[in-house]
C-alpha cells in the first residue's frame, strides 16, 4: 500500500497491478526442455501429472528442480504494459 500510495503521489493516473484470479478447471501450459507441461487447478490446490501440490510454486520448482515463481514460471504474473508513454 505504501508502494501504491508512492507511486500516487508521483504520477495520478498509477493503479493497482492487475490479479489474474485462478479458477479450478483452468489449466496451465507451459513447455520446458522440449516437453510440454500440463498444470490444472483444482479446489484442492494444484494437478500436475496425477499429483496434487499446495501451490503453482511447488509444480514450477518441481518440474525445473530449482526455486521459481509459479506464476511467473507460467507466465501469469501481473500484467504490464511494456509500450512506453
């Protein structure tokens, strides 16, 4: 909120980062090293090849064997305009 607030103050027409809401039924795509990945959300959490993980990270690290953002592994991080004014 600080942040926000921030950026307020410098420029009026600043808002709030868009969230992409994730709905159970969706499914996330992704490929990795030529293999395509296949994530779908559930109530539960998330389906990745049979099992269910707490969370979108937990699938990324597992699939890449390394730390990474779920979201931003697959590509639904907040949404930016990258054009500039």
């Amino acid at each position: 909120l600080a942040r926000l607030a921030e950026g307020l103050e410098q420029d009026r027409s600043a808002s709030a980062p868009a969230v992409r809401r994730l709905r159970p039924g969706m499914r996330l795509m992704r490929e990795w090293k030529g293999e395509t990945q296949l994530v779908e959300v559930t109530a539960a959490g998330f389906s990745w090849r049979g099992q269910v993980y707490r969370s979108l990270s937990a699938v990324a690290s597992t699939i890449t064997g390394a730390r990474w953002s779920g979201p931003r592994f697959f590509g639904i991080g907040e949404a930016r305009d990258k054009r500039k004014p």
